[in-house]
C-alpha cells in the first residue's frame, strides 16, 4: 500500500452508522453529517443507506451536498459574502444567520427558497478549551437571548444552537436546561430546533439511552419541534488510521527524533494548534513538557530521556517548518527506517485539515473493506499541488 495513508475501515463505519440511524429512529430525531469533520465523499453511497441530509458551512461544502451526497444542505456560516450568497441558498434546505444584521440585509434573498433559522447563544459551555468553545466570552457565534425581539420575524422557522464538542450525554442534559431556561419562549414560534454538533455517541462510553431520553423529554415538551443534530466526529470515530513510515532517525543534544513521511502541519494540524495528542500504536506518551525540551537544546538540566533511554523518540513531520514534530513516544522496539508508524483514529477532522504546505502531498485514502481487501480511493500527485495554486 502507499503511504501515507488514511484507512477507512468499511466494517466500523457502518457500525458507527448504524448506531447513529438507530438513535435517530428511537429517539425521532434528524441526525446529518457535518461536513466539516468528514466529507470524503467516495463513501457517501454507504452514508446514504443510512442517513438522508448534511450539514455545511461554506458554498463549496453546500456544493458537496447537493452534488455527492444527492441532497440539499442544512447550511450555517459565521457570515455569509454577497457574491456567493444566492447560490448558497439554491443549495439549502435550512439556512441558519448567525446574526440579526446578516438575518435583516439577506433574508429576502431566500424568499421560501430554504427555511430560514437563527443561531442562538445560551452563553453556556463545558468546552473546557477555548480554542474549541463556541460559547466563550465574546464568541463570534450566536445571538443571545437579550438581544431577539419578542416576537420572531414570520419567516424564522428554528433555532441553532452548537455548545459541545465530543460530549457525553450528561453535558448535554445540563446544557438544555441553560437553551430552555433562556429561549424557550419562542419555541412556539419555530418549526424546528438544530443541536448542533459534538454528540460524541459512538465513543464506547456514550451513553445513548440517555441521550434518546433527553430527545424524547424535548418532544414531550414541545411536541410541534423537529429535532435535529449534526455530529462530525461521531460518523467517523475510531473507523481509522494514519499510516506512515519512519523514513530517517536524526539526534541533536539527547532527542532523538523519528522523521515520517507524513507532517503534523500538513496532515495533522490540531496537534499543533491544540496541541492534540493522537495515539501511537504500539507506543506510549512519555509526558515531558516541551519547556524542558527547549532547556535541553540550551544544555540545560532537564527530565528529558537521555540518549540511552530505551527506545523512546520524538517524532517529526517532513516538512522544513521547525516546528513539524509533537510530543514523546516509547516504543517497545528500536524503530528502524522503514517500519510502519501508524497513528491510530485519525479519520475524523485530519482528512478534512490535510494541507499541502512546503510542496507535500496529501496522504493516500483507502478503503479497508469487510472482506479485507483496501481499495485506495485516492491518490495525489503533483497535477493536484499545482492546481491548488491556479
């Protein structure tokens, strides 16, 4: 097989699948697929045995929708451009404003072309990272509840709301209390109610009776809502891999480091914008701080590993930024050049985030299918670098 490569296992992604269609049934809710976390569109045919609608946030994701996956977008932007607006909503079903100004200069653009919705800020969030909490103080997302008038405008049909990311049920149990407590009062007035992403209920622990209740308790409520949820991670949790090979071993002053031929600034940018800590397999984290690898470039006394440290590597990306490495592993082996390193659940949000800074290609995307044979949907060469640039 080439690497880098992302594997897609077929038979886990239609487990995740499945799950997400039966919580959908049980619990009469609509749950779509956010583009922003996967959209490799060469497995929407399976996607559509069991789920009927998507979720984008620009036109090229709305394009994707209409044009791949063969339905119209629930369609929701931070802020909408005029040029590109009117093509947007020919690709909706649902488009949410994020604001009362965009809402007041574009609504008549839609004209019952798409239903119309508003997203809400309940200023309550147990996002513990800022950089992934849509509620922080002075949020870019959302309108608060002080800020909508009493009586709705008549072509508002729902509210959106998106608080979580990779939550358990529980948060969002909590979190609807904050959501009814503050805008319940123009339930009445909506068709329907968007969740918002971050349902994590495909993770082992998740518990989706729970879930299913809550959903349930909101149709005892308010039984004229449609319920709607859009996860990204939950479709493509655990369904992969990011294969790749150690291609040199360097060491400066104690660290040495494995060079792959993938980069964590290509491939894998949240371990450096977070930074994430993705799972190695076969290996484990050693936790040294990065400060003390720093001191130990000055030749200062640091907890690093010393050189005879047993099979334990720093390992970097193969791109020219300083930067292109993350973290501390120990390896149970000495790796050698040419062995497979292989990061594990790599599918969900990388492969959307893959750039080709520095020149470097994309990783490979194939398909491990149920009866074991990989099927490389994609490879990239360099007609698609330099097309980027056109």
């Amino acid at each position: 097989m080439p690497t880098p490569i992302y594997i897609i296992e077929e038979e886990k992604l239609r487990s995740n699948l499945q799950l997400i269609s039966d919580v959908a049934r049980r619990a009469d809710a609509e749950i779509i697929l956010a583009f922003k976390a996967f959209a490799l569109w060469k497995t929407f045919p399976i996607f559509r045995e069991y789920i009927g609608s998507t979720t984008a946030s620009s036109l090229f994701e709305a394009r994707l929708a209409v044009e791949q996956f063969g339905s119209k977008a629930h369609t929701y932007s931070p802020a909408y451009t005029d040029e590109e607006f009117d093509e947007i909503v020919a690709l909706s079903s649902h488009l949410t404003f994020n604001s009362l100004s965009q809402y007041k200069r574009l609504h008549s653009r839609v004209a019952g072309k798409a239903s119309i919705g508003l997203r809400v800020n309940p200023r309550y969030s147990e996002v513990e990272t800022l950089l992934y909490n849509p509620c922080a103080p002075g949020t870019r997302f959302g309108i608060s509840a002080d800020k909508l008038p009493d009586v709705l405008p008549k072509d508002i049909d729902g509210f959106h709301c998106h608080c979580h990311c990779e939550s358990g049920a529980d948060v969002l149990e909590r979190t609807l209390v904050h959501i009814e407590e503050q805008f319940a009062r123009w339930f009445p007035q909506l068709k329907w109610l968007n969740l918002g992403g971050g349902h994590l209920m495909t993770r082992a622990d998740y518990d989706t009776e729970r879930l299913i209740s809550i959903i349930q308790g909101l149709h005892k409520r308010y039984p004229w809502l449609r319920i709607i949820l859009e996860p990204g991670s939950a479709f493509a949790w655990q369904t992969g891999p990011l294969v790749s090979h150690v291609v040199d071993i360097v060491e400066d002053q104690g660290i040495r480091t494995a060079i792959l031929d993938v980069s964590f600034t290509c491939h894998m940018p949240d371990c450096l914008e977070m930074p994430y800590m993705p799972e190695v397999r076969g290996a484990s984290v050693v936790q040294i701080p990065m400060a003390d690898a720093n001191a130990k470039a000055e030749g200062e006394a640091s907890q690093l590993p010393s050189p005879s440290a047993p099979h334990v590597y720093r390992l970097g990306g193969n791109s020219c930024l300083s930067g292109d490495f993350m973290g501390f592993w120990k390896f149970d082996h000495e790796l050698q050049v040419g062995e497979d390193v292989v990061f594990e659940d790599m599918i969900h949000y990388t492969t959307v985030k893959t750039t080709m800074f520095n020149g470097i290609g994309h990783p490979a995307i194939g398909m491990l299918h149920k009866d074991g044979h990989l099927e490389v949907l994609r490879a990239y060469n360099y007609t698609d670098y330099r097309d980027r640039m056109d």
